[in-house]
C-alpha cells in the first residue's frame, strides 16, 4: 500500500497509474495528512462492485428471509413482475 500527497500524484500521474495497475495495489492520495482517494486498478475496482453488489443482494435475501420467518407475507411473483412493468 502506498500513500502520497495529492501535488506528488499531480507531478507523478503516470508512475502512479502504473504503480496500481502492474502491483495491483491502491495507492492513496492524502491531502493534509488524510486520505482523500485512491487510485487502483480499473479491472480490480470492476471486480470489487461486483463483488459488492453481490454481497448486497445477499444481505437483502437474508433479511427477506428473516421477514418471513418472523411472520410477515411474502409478496406474489405475479404481483413484484407488475410493480416492476414485466407483467
């Protein structure tokens, strides 16, 4: 992991994008001492929204899950196709 100021990125933009993509490591700009952002690989990002819309979608079954277990009704296939202009 790397870390660097935003005006040392500025003057270093193409060491730094190639820095992420060949390590595969974020490099982080600070500005004050604080990170601001991070520059990383395009196809690691890909793969980490991927990733994070997947767990999303997991959380989000295991709560309807839960829902129905504690009681609450489940809402008809037919109906959800409707709601969503698929019917």
């Amino acid at each position: 992991m790397t870390e660097m100021t935003v005006s040392d990125a500025r003057a270093r933009l193409a060491d730094v994008v190639d820095a992420a993509r060949v390590r595969h490591d974020p490099v982080y700009l600070t500005r004050r001492g604080q990170r601001v952002a991070a520059v990383i690989d395009a196809d690691d990002l890909d793969r980490l929204i991927v990733a994070a819309e997947e767990l999303a979608d997991l959380e989000a079954a295991r709560a309807a899950r839960a829902e129905i277990a504690e009681g609450e009704r489940a809402i008809p296939w037919e109906q959800v196709k409707a709601d969503l202009g698929l019917a």
